[in-house]
C-alpha cells in the first residue's frame, strides 16, 4: 500500500514550456484563421442610441462586423452564482443598454490582426447616458444583506455561535476597527483568448478556462445547441487566478462570427479590455470587534463586511465563513452586505474572501496583540481550538499552532522586540516582523477519470481538471506513478478536455483534493484489471502483462465525490456546474491553514517599504507534489506581497471604469520586490477528507500574507495602516525613525 | 562571453515546417472575402506590403508584410512561431521577449519592417538541437522556474541575454535587470536560482 511522503519530482509539463512548446489557446495559428477585435463602450452607464460600423465594414481586410443588431437568438449563459454558466448575468451586445464602461459593443472580424485592430477603432457610436454609482458608500437602496436575501441561506445567511454582542460587550480588552481592500484584477498573464470553428455542425472552442465543462454548457445555452455538439479545449490556462473560472463574455462573439464566416476566429482580448470584460476582486470594506479577557482568550469576534457587487447581479461575499473559524471563539457574529455599483459582475480572484478578511482579522488580532500588550504569536497560541466554533463538530485535522511554532522557529521570532518602532539599523532604516494567519476550507467536487493502459508502453489519464500553472498534472503524475509503481514522466496527463472527461470547475483550492483520489482509484481500478489477466500482477509496468495477454490496451473509468455528497451531484458534473462540498462535511469540518511571518524595512527618509524575507508554514494535509507545492507557496507570498503594498484598481467616479487598466500602471511584483521566501509544509494527511489526505493549498498560503506585512509595517513604524495597498502617503505621516 | 555573436540558437535546426508556412504566410492576403454570404462593401485599398528580409532561428525568410505587422505578430500568426507570448501588446510585461542580433528586445513594441537585415532568435531557436536544451531551459527546470508557463519563454530569453550582457554577477543584479519580465504567477526565486545555475555553464 502506497504511503507516505512523496518525494519532489520535476514539474511534467516543464519540458514543453520551457521550449515555448506548451500550446495555449491563442497558440493556435493557422493560414485560414480570421481575427477579432472589441470596440467597447466609452461610458458607464446609459443606452446606444447610435451605432456607426459602416467605415469599420468599410476598411481594408474586414469580413464581418457584428453589434447587438446581428445577435438573434443568441441568450445569455446564466450567473454562475444562479444556475448558469458565466461571471455574470448579462451578456453585452444583445441589446443596446450599456451597463459598464469597456462593454463590447461590436466585433470586427478581419483577415489580419492589424486589420481588426484598426477597423474597431473606426466603430463609432452616441449614447444616452444615465447616473452611475461605483462606491461603497452607496444609497440605501443599492445595499443588499445576504442574511435573509434570496440567496442559499445555508451558505449566506449570518454566522452566529453563541452571544458575540453580549460577550463583547463584556470584555475586558477591546478591538473595533475598520479596513479597506481596493478593488484588484487578477491578470494572469495570458490574454484572455478564444479561437471558435465549427466542424459539421459541431462548435469547438479553445479557451484558457478553469471551467472548460461551463464554457461547454454556457454556449449550448446561448446558442441553443446541444451540449453534444459543443467541445471546449483548455490543456492549460496561462494563469487564471478565479479570472477564468466560468464563461466569459466573449466567448459567444467568437463562435457566432466563426459560424456566419464558415472559418476559425480567434479573438484576443486586449489587456486594458481584460480590464472590463471579465471579473476581477470586488471593493469590500471590514469592521472587526474582538473582545478578550486579560489573559489573551478572546471571549468575542463581530465581523461585519460590506463588498461590491454588479447592479445585475448579486455577488456575495463569504468572509465570515473563514474568520468564524479561525481561533476557537464561542461567540462569534458574522454579517455581511452586496452595495450594488454600476461594473461588471466582480468574482473570484485568488483567495477572494479570505484574502481580504484574513487582512482585516489578523490585523485586529495584532491591534488586540498590542492591546494586551502579548506576544501576537502567544495570542494566536491561546485561542486553538480542535472543535469548528460555528457547528460544534471536530476539525478533520489543524495543525495550525504547529505552522506558527515551526514558522517562528525558522524566522527566529523570539529575537523579536514587542515595541513598535523598536528596531532600527544603523542608517535609521526601521525594521518590523509581524506575524499572521489564514484558513481556508478544504472543500471537494465530483471527479470523472477515465485511465488507459497501452501495451506499447503509454499511459493515459483523462480527469476532471484544469492546469492554471498550480501543477495539477505533476500531482496527478505524482499520485498515479506511486500508485502503479511507473515512472510519471511515462503517463500522459489530459485535463481541460470536455472530450475526454466531464468537466468541473477548478477553484477553490479544491483541485488536487478532487482529481488526485480520483486518480488513485482509477490507479487501483487499473491494478484490478490487469491482475484479471495475470493474477500476479502486483504494479509495475502495465505493458508487460498487456503484452502478455494479447491486449492492446485496458480502460477503466471512475467517479469520486466529496464525502456524504449524493450522487446527484454526478449529473451537475455532467451539466458543467459546480457541485462542491466544504468546509462542512456530515461528520466534521475541514480546514486548510497557514501561519506568516514577514521582515519589513522602511526607509527612514522616502518612508519606501522593501521586503527582505518571509517564512510560510502551511497545513494543506498531505503533499503529493512537493516541488510545485513549494512554487504555489512562494507565488502566493508574492500575491499577498503585491496586495499588500502594490496592486489597486483605480476607479473614476466620473466617467466610470477602471483608469489604470494596462500592467505598467497596475502594479505588480517584479523580480526586484520579491525576498527570500522560506516554505515549510506540516505533510500530515487528513485522511478523513479523502484516502490521500489532501487539503488543498493555493489560496490558503496567500491568506493572511498581507497582513503579517501590515503588522510588521505596524511594528518597523508604529503606524496602523487599514488600507491597502499600504503606500508612502499612508507612511509619510508618520516622523521618520530617528538614527541611532 | 561573446554577447555579439549570439552563439545560441545560430546552430538551431529549422522548424520542421517551416517551407509550409510561410507559403501559407505570403498567401494570406490574397484571400480576402472567399466566405460566402458575408457582404463585402467596396472596400478601401489594403496597406501597401512592403518586402522584408530576416533570419529566424538561422533560416532565411523572405516575406512581405503589412507596415503595421508587429515582430510579435509575424511570428506568432504568419511564421507559426508562437513560443512569445503576447501578455499586455505595449511593451509591460516581456512575455514576446526575443532576441535581435543576439540583444533583447520586446517584440510587441518591435515593428516586423524594423527587422530587416537582422538575425532574430526565438525561444524555438535556442536549444542546440531538437532533442537537448539550452542549459538555462534545463535550469529552469531544475529550479522550478515556471507556473503556467505562460511567460517562461520571454523569461529564458531575456534570462540568456542577462547572462551575456554582465548582468548576473549577483542575485541582486539578477532581479534588476530581469524585472522587465513580469511572472504573475510568481516564480521568481527559482527563476533568479536558475539564471545562476546556467551562468556559468553558458560558456563564452
């Protein structure tokens, strides 16, 4: 029986990427191939009352211009959050109400790039424009509670346990405060991008998706095709971050310009486009209050958030369901509200919820730290808990005061000085450690795998998945190498293949928990197969017995589920929508945690605050693919370090949109911001979830991250900053440390 | 370490289907409105096409382009060459990194006509033969120097040029003259780990 720890193997898909021969949807370049371009809408909000295309038809090496004219027939996808398929409700260009700037407004279809390019920006039109809103400080009637709003209660409804108010009001110590987080846009990368053809009849789309089953079932919809008739290609997203994790607005212009052009288009849409036309990390705003005995138990937390949502959609926020379950706090009080703002839909971007709360609590946990005048790593220490405060049913596993004590351990917290502004280099450069922690629930969805063993040798797995770059198919490598006693670099991985398997979306750090124990039971359903035709079959190479035998090949398929999910959730596999289950399983709840620890040092004169180091322990169960886990930690330090003091939407409230929409003025890490990051992992299974013990890891390790960088801002300088990103003016307020 | 002469990739073997496709590269244009039931209104003359010379990956192409044509879109749509990548299209984020007599340049900002004459080399045109990799591609892959993978092409790239250019003395200097290559997925370190490990088996 295969145990333990997994050793750390090469990335499988390294070797093509590193020779520019991984293939992404827009790699697709062939002598027939046609090109889209967006013209998009230059105001926020309002009607078309005019639309000009007659100079874009007109010009050199254009075939097709379509505008909300040219759409018959063609419905929207649905909400992803409403039974649907896509980020968002509305689909632009089937009808003339413009409802966010950057909405498409026509398609130019033309021989050459350069050819649509500029034919779209002869596409002119006037509008009727109507008032907007786009703040947090919005009018009454644009606020929406999720507590008792038509949204699944069981998920978004108040998270209550015991009687927060009333502890709080009676403890002893108090924190009350408040902190922003900006809208942000995950921009992963590739464009997004979409080539569409049709094949008799047949619809073929190849698209950089996490989600490739709803971009399947969102065009059936919009079309009104069969699903039979629609195949959607993702072999990989180059990144993807929540951007790409349902069906995208212009997927439809695409295939309707491919079908009434007989020919492949592939439409790119621009990076400043990306901007408007796909989801991106909602405004939201935290007030948290913390009441604790002098001992450090803290006795009372109130989480109350508002977060941006569309004027179309409700998108709602699930903070609460993470800070509730952090510490082990008996009366917690968690209430969350939708303000309606006049955008596109906003989504889920990398750790979407627990980013921005894991900001605000663990922040407060460090106002509460200093407040008690306690070790802020103590005060996490007594407030463990084995139990879920909110249903009163065990944890599967935490180990999260282990990732604190071996993360202090390896950044020598104990060095540390508890006063603010205590530590200071010789030039006067102030340096601050701060400490913080995340969660994130470990949830699952169904998985379809489909495995094939082949007497010449090759090995074929076929499974619900998506490879965004987190290195879902080393995993699966990993797992099926281990299981079958072969070398992974012999099996082939295929996700994001509708063609080959039912597709589920890929989130919410669920991937791995889900694909891996599908593989491994496709794995020993293979094993099964092969001892069928020779008993002594006992792993190894499976070509061997096939040959054997007389076999060309053997197939077997599964399906897994999450536990205590019922079997109906095989047809929402099969219909391309979401069907996962987490935190709250019938028998207990499952977690994922991390602990950070961060060294700021911030110049004395310009206030320029630089990152030298930060150490990440993580509790993600069981590792069964130690080099890419590693990857995903240090590019998740990075997120939390881009969040923290860089990346920001900037919104104009007069003309709506985001201003800064395009990567020099959207501001990312580069190489020269990134410090040394020092990962550890706990690797102990939690078998209770799944038989290998997976939780899952891409999220969790950038929960928290932002804040152990806003703590130890606080401790370099005193300052309690609660707006991110945390930038010089926020600093310059503060006099200078003094040189020693 | 010789940075002029480009030592990499001008022993690259061509791509294998390279005749093919840039027949299909110059036809393009001539195939205009052949879709049926697609009204084609009079339509202005296309751009004057304008003749271009360049090596790629050390074959010859004789080509003739739309002024308007980027280096990154030649290679990308009408050579087939898709290992650069187009991340942002102004130049941001050295995805479309390539090299041009053996310098890196962003080929989004670099029009097609600007490479008359020159020798260009592609992360396709690296390797010293189909079967091995240039020693940074094998770095990058011992250090794990890549997520999606997205804008590992134009990291390689401009990693092989900092090495030629001096500028990998430290991983300090290594960070700032790789920081016009953005990684969103974050994969720096490893990145900085293997532009170190394959310095100095670069060679002369």
């Amino acid at each position: 029986m295969p145990d333990g720890k997994y050793p750390s193997t090469p990335r499988v898909d390294a070797w093509d990427k590193v020779r520019g021969a991984a293939i992404y949807a827009a790699d697709d370049a062939r002598p027939r191939m046609l090109h889209g371009a967006l013209a998009v809408a230059a105001v926020n909000r309002g009607q078309i009352v005019s639309l000009d295309v007659e100079r874009a038809r007109a010009a050199p090496g254009v075939r097709l211009v379509l505008t909300h004219q040219d759409m018959q027939g063609v419905q929207s996808a649905g909400f992803l959050l409403g039974g649907g398929f896509a980020f968002q409700s509305f689909q632009p260009m089937l009808s003339p109400a413009i409802h966010y700037r950057g909405q498409p407004i026509a398609l130019v279809v033309a021989d050459t790039v350069e050819a649509a390019q500029h034919a779209a920006s002869l596409v002119a039109a006037t509008y009727a424009v109507e008032p907007f809103q786009l703040s947090l400080d919005a009018p009454a009637q644009d606020i929406v509670a999720q507590h008792g709003s038509p949204l699944p209660q069981a998920t978004y409804a108040d998270k209550v346990a015991g009687d927060a108010d009333g502890a709080y009001a009676a403890a002893a110590v108090k924190v009350d405060a408040t902190y922003l987080s900006p809208p942000q846009h995950p921009n992963p990368l590739e464009l997004l991008s979409t080539v569409a053809e049709w094949r008799d009849g047949t619809l073929i789309v190849k698209e950089g998706s996490q989600n490739s089953g709803a971009v399947r079932h969102g065009l059936a919809r919009q079309l009104g095709l069969d699903p039979a008739r629609v195949q959607v290609l993702s072999p990989q997203a180059g990144g993807a971050f929540g951007q790409k994790n349902s069906h995208q607005s212009h997927t439809v212009l695409a295939a309707v310009a491919a079908r009434r052009l007989d020919a492949p288009v592939k439409l790119v849409v621009s990076r400043s486009q990306g901007f408007h036309g796909a989801s991106f990390r909602p405004a939201s705003r935290h007030r948290v209050r913390l009441g604790a005995d002098r001992a450090g138990r803290i006795a009372a937390a109130i989480h109350e958030a508002d977060q941006q949502t569309s004027r179309h959609d409700l998108f709602p926020a699930s903070f609460t369901e993470m800070t509730a379950r952090l510490y082990g706090i008996r009366n917690f009080r968690g209430h969350e509200r939708m303000v309606r703002t006049d955008v596109q839909t906003p989504g889920y971007m990398r750790a979407p919820f627990e980013h921005p709360a894991g900001f605000a609590f663990e922040s407060a946990m460090d106002e509460l730290a200093y407040a008690l005048d306690m070790d802020p790593v103590a005060l996490r220490l007594a407030n463990d808990t084995t139990v879920d405060p909110l249903t009163g049913r065990p944890l599967s596993s935490r180990h999260l005061a282990e990732c604190l004590r071996r993360g202090a351990e390896r950044f020598g917290w104990a060095r540390r000085s508890m006063a603010p502004a205590s530590m200071v280099e010789r030039d006067g450069t102030a340096i601050g450690w701060g400490v913080a922690c995340g969660a994130h629930k470990a949830a699952a969805s169904p998985a379809a795998a489909r495995l094939e063993a082949f007497a010449d040798g090759r090995i074929r797995l076929a499974v619900a998945g998506h490879e965004m770059g987190q290195g879902i198919r080393t995993a699966l490598a990993n797992v099926l190498a281990r299981r079958l006693s072969v070398d992974p670099r012999t099996i082939e991985i295929i996700v994001g293949d509708t063609r080959a398997a039912d597709q589920h979306l890929t989130a919410g750090s669920w991937g791995t928990a889900s694909a891996t124990p599908a593989a491994d039971a496709a794995g020993e359903r293979l094993i099964q197969a092969l001892r069928s035709l020779d008993p002594g079959y006992s792993g190894g190479a499976p070509a061997e017995v096939l040959r054997r035998a007389g076999r060309a090949s053997v197939a077997v398929e599964v399906a897994t589920k999450a536990p205590g999910q019922p079997d109906a959730v095989f047809q929402r596999l099969q219909g391309g929508l979401p069907a996962v289950q987490g935190p709250e399983f019938p028998d207990f709840v499952s977690m994922s945690y991390a602990a950070h620890f961060a060294e700021v040092r911030v110049e004395p004169r310009t206030r320029r605050v630089r990152v030298p180091r930060i150490v990440t322990v993580v509790d993600c169960g069981r590792v069964v693919s130690p080099r890419t886990a590693e990857s995903q930690v240090r590019g998740a330090a990075i997120w939390g370090l881009g969040s923290a003091l860089r990346e920001i939407s900037e919104t104009d409230g007069r003309y709506g949109g985001f201003v800064n929409a395009d990567l020099a003025e959207y501001v990312v890490p580069v190489h020269a911001d990134v410090p040394e990051i020092d990962v550890g992992f706990i690797d102990e299974p939690d078998p209770r979830l799944n038989a290998l013990g997976v939780k899952g890891l891409g999220e969790v390790a950038m929960t928290g991250v932002a804040a152990a960088l806003a703590n130890a801002v606080h401790h370099a300088t005193g300052l309690r900053i609660r707006e991110l990103p945390i930038r010089l003016d926020q600093l310059l307020a503060a006099p200078a440390a003094r040189p020693t | 370490m010789s940075d002029a002469e480009g030592d990499c990739g001008t022993q690259g073997l061509p791509h294998p289907n390279r005749r093919e496709v840039i027949a299909a590269g110059i036809s393009l244009p001539v195939v205009a409105g052949v879709a049926s039931g697609i009204a084609q209104p009079a339509s202005t003359p296309a751009p004057e096409r304008i003749p271009l010379r360049v090596t790629i990956n050390d074959a010859p192409y004789e080509l003739s382009l739309d002024p308007r044509t980027s280096a990154l879109d030649m290679l990308r749509e009408q050579l087939s060459l898709t290992g650069a990548k187009k991340g942002c299209d102004h130049g941001q984020c050295g995805a479309c990194t390539i090299h041009v007599d053996g310098r890196r340049v962003v080929s989004c900002l670099t029009p097609a006509l600007q490479l008359e004459g020159r020798q260009v080399v592609t992360i396709e045109g690296l390797a010293p033969s189909s079967g091995e990799l240039h020693p940074m591609q094998q770095a990058f892959i011992d250090h794990d120097g890549l997520q999606c993978g997205y804008c590992t092409p134009g990291q390689i790239m401009s990693a092989v040029a900092c090495v030629r250019e001096g500028h990998a003395g430290s991983a300090d200097q290594i960070r700032e003259y790789m920081s016009g290559n953005l990684c969103r997925c974050g994969a720096y370190a490893g990145i900085v780990a293997a532009i170190q490990q394959a310095a100095p088996r670069m060679g002369g």
